[in-house]
C-alpha cells in the first residue's frame, strides 16, 4: 500500500537529488565535457534569473584580458581594408549555398585556393584547422578532411597530440597513452620557446608511450604511409616506433635544443610510439600518406585564439623544416561571446594581431577563417540564438578585411537565426546549444565542401 508518508518521501528525496545534482560542478568534475546546469532552475523557471544584455559572461578565455593592452594593427595593402563593409551586409550565396568570401589583395585568394589543393595530386597539402571545443575530438574536421582526401588523395588524420584527457571522443582514431605532462598555451609564459601554432606540447616522463590504431570511419582513416614525431630532446636517447607484428623501428637522438624529427616510412594501421628519453617534449605525431592532403585537428578547449598573438618565432622556423602549412583555417570566437558583450571590435583588433602574426610566421599559407557557428541562448523559458552572434561573426568578417583572409560564415550556412535550436531539434546540436555532436559535424562539413567547391568553380 502506497501511504501518503512514502509518497512525500519519495518526492523529497527526488527534489534533494535535483537540488544536489544542480549544485554539483560537473564542468570541473568532467574536464568540461559536461557544463554546470540547475535542473530545479528548468522546472521552476520563475526562480531563476533569465539571461540578460547584462548578465556576467561565464567560461570565457582568461587571455581575453589582455585585449585592454592591444593597439590595433595597420591593415594590408588590399581595397577591401580600407572599404567597409556595410552594417547590413549578408553573406553571399549561390541557389542557398553560402560562398567562401575572398578579401584577399587583388580577389586572388579563391584561385590561390584551387591552385594549391591540386598540388595534393603529386605532394602533401598541409591544412591546419585551429580552434576550439568546437572542432575538439576531430568533429567537423574529419568529415572535411575524408572529403578532401576523396577529392585530392591523400589518408591519415594527420597531427595527434602524445596525449588526450578524452581518447574515446575521437571517432576518427583510437589513441591510448601513458606517462606525458601537459603544457599549453595559455599557461606558458610569452617567451616560452613552446608557445607554438599546435598550442600543447607533452613532456615524457619514465614510461612515455602513445598507441594510435586506425579507424574504419570516416574514410581514409584506417591506415596511413608515414609516421613521424617532431620532438626537442633535452639529452641523447631513443625513440622507438613498434608496429602490429612487434617489429621494432629504434630511432637514435642526440640531445639538443633544436626541433628534430624522426620518420617511419612504412604502411601501417597501428603503431606504438615510446622513448627512453626523460623530458622529451613532443610538439606532436604526425599520421600522414606520401601525396595529398593532410588536415591537421588542432583544438584547445576554451581557446579564445588571442593567446597566439605571442608563438616563439625560433622554434617555428625550426618545426617549418618538417611541418609547414599551405592552409590555415582559424576556427576561434565561441569562447570569447556573451550575452552581455555587443561589440567585439577589441577581440576583432586581438585577432588581427593573431592573423598578422600567423602570416609572418608562415608567409606561404593562405588563411580562411571561420565566422561562428550559431549559439543558442536561453532568456526565461524561450530558446533562441543568442543575440550577440551577429555582433561576434562581423568583428570576425572585419578581421578577414583587414587582413586579406578567406571567411566563411558559419553561421549564416547553418541556416542563420535560430539555427542552433533547429539543429539541436534534429539531434545535430549537442544540449548546450553550443557544440556539434559527430552527426552534427559531418553535416556541417557537407555544407563546408559544397560551399567550397562552389565557392571554386565561380
């Protein structure tokens, strides 16, 4: 029998349980995986303050501080800097599919574009894809990276960091690894001859390993030709590639301070990585083939990009022996938005510098960068985009202008005001009204190689 005392039992312990489970920091607990959330707030949206112009902006980049010191570059030599671009511009289509904007000097940077991917046909067309959680785990990336391979050959998933805190997130490789230090960007001091584009760097410790096994999707992912490990070894040492069959590949290193690399040339699916060597610092793991393209996942969480204004210009140059790119697309902006902020013109102004810095630093890459996608914003009980997206995707327009950049509206291709809620409606959108799942990504990434191929052929 059901007495009136158990059913008040029960339903306290389940308004403790909410209680506890809204108060808990699950964002901390998680690494972030999981955001802080108040179920009893969702229930009785009454008691809960809803989200204002005013309002405090949470899990933003510490080093968007610094905007406050930025003196605003001198933009490039093209028309497009010293044209604005009207308030009410929209992003260009052809039949309902968002083209790639060419602010580049002399509208030269689409042909550029073509140019450089039909290389992939006879040597490796390095891309670097640089961002944040929004790209984290290889979404959206991978599915690009497999259509371009489609397009212009090429297999492997190309950088891999010596460690990841979430190794099963990633669906386009299977990575496991022990024994590695962490040091990121944002962290180092300015003149830490670590700060590079890849924004991490692992340091070995006794045991050091990293596994990597190919995956069956997305394409191209199962195998690849080479392997190589860009590393600073602090004293002589070995490092040892061990294959399927166990068959070991040693690897002499002399202690120095120099970037070095060594390379196994040898078709494989699964490879070990270890050294003997205390206090490697391994800048990263490259998984590639012989010809093609190669599209390099390089994502830090919570990464605003303003920390890559400063990257240590020597260690740079050094890494270029090995590792240059021909592409670099900046997917950056998600973690400096907020409901409060309206006008981002001191980030667009960071991000210039960002932009100048990364074309000094490698002069023969083109650079795209990506507008963000749309974010979902909750006021009371009402879904919708957050308001302060249009103010963040034309700051983020104005910095391709002054910069002579490539810019695609993300945001405008997802279908543009409320398309977060409409993608979350079709489980594309994770619950945060922020970040892609992988289904979420592979469709983005069709909409990104459509717009690219149009955006081409023009």
């Amino acid at each position: 029998m059901h007495s009136p005392l158990r059913l008040f039992t029960i339903i306290f312990t389940a308004l403790v349980a909410l209680a506890v489970m809204s108060v808990c920091p699950w964002e901390k607990w998680t690494g972030g995986r999981l955001k802080n959330f108040n179920l009893l707030g969702d229930l009785l949206p009454a008691a809960s303050a809803p989200a204002t112009d005013s309002a405090v902006a949470d899990n933003l980049d510490p080093e968007l501080a610094k905007l406050k010191d930025i003196v605003p570059s001198a933009p490039v030599d093209t028309p497009d800097a010293v044209i604005e671009i009207p308030a009410d511009f929209k992003a260009p289509t052809i039949d309902g599919t968002v083209l790639i904007e060419d602010y580049s000097p002399d509208h030269t940077g689409l042909a550029r574009l073509a140019s450089t991917l039909d290389e992939g046909a006879s040597r490796r067309v390095r891309i670097a894809m640089v961002g944040d959680s929004y790209i984290e785990g290889d979404i959206l990336a991978q599915d690009i990276r497999a259509s371009l391979q489609d397009m212009y050959g090429g297999c492997g998933v190309g950088y891999m960091a010596a460690f990841s805190h979430f190794p099963g997130f990633r669906h386009s490789v299977n990575q496991t690894s022990d024994n590695w230090t962490e040091h990121e960007i944002r962290k180092m001091k300015q003149d830490d001859a670590l700060r590079t584009i890849l924004g991490t760097c692992y340091t070995a410790t006794p045991g050091a390993n990293v596994r990597f096994r190919g995956s069956v999707r997305p394409a191209h992912a199962d195998a690849w030709h080479r392997t190589s490990v860009v590393f600073i070894a602090p004293v002589d040492g070995t490092i040892t590639f061990t294959g399927v069959d166990n068959q070991t590949d040693v690897h002499t290193v002399e202690g120095s301070s120099e970037v070095q690399c060594v390379t196994l040339n040898s078709p494989t699916k699964d490879i070990r990585v270890s050294t003997d060597i205390n206090g490697l610092q391994v800048l990263g793991i490259w998984l590639e083939g012989t010809y093609g393209i190669v599209l390099d996942d390089i994502s830090l969480r919570g990464n605003s990009g303003i920390s890559h204004r400063q990257l240590n210009a020597t260690t740079t140059a050094s890494m270029r022996r090995y590792i240059d790119y021909d592409i670099i697309i900046l997917e950056f902006g998600m973690n400096a938005l907020s409901a409060a902020q309206k006008d981002y013109t001191a980030y667009g102004a960071g991000m210039v510098e960002v932009v100048n810095n990364i074309k000094t630093l490698y002069p023969g890459a083109q650079i795209m960068i990506l507008g963000v996608g749309d974010r979902g914003h909750k006021s009371g009980t009402a879904l919708g985009s957050m308001p302060t997206v249009t103010a963040m995707v034309k700051a983020q327009r104005d910095v391709a202008r002054q910069t002579g950049s490539l810019f695609w509206d993300t945001r405008a291709a997802m279908g543009g005001e409320g398309a977060a809620v409409e993608w979350h409606g079709r489980k594309l959108v994770n619950s945060d009204y922020v970040h892609l799942n992988h289904r979420g990504g592979k469709e983005l990434a069709d909409i990104f190689i459509k717009s690219l191929t149009t955006s081409l052929s023009r």
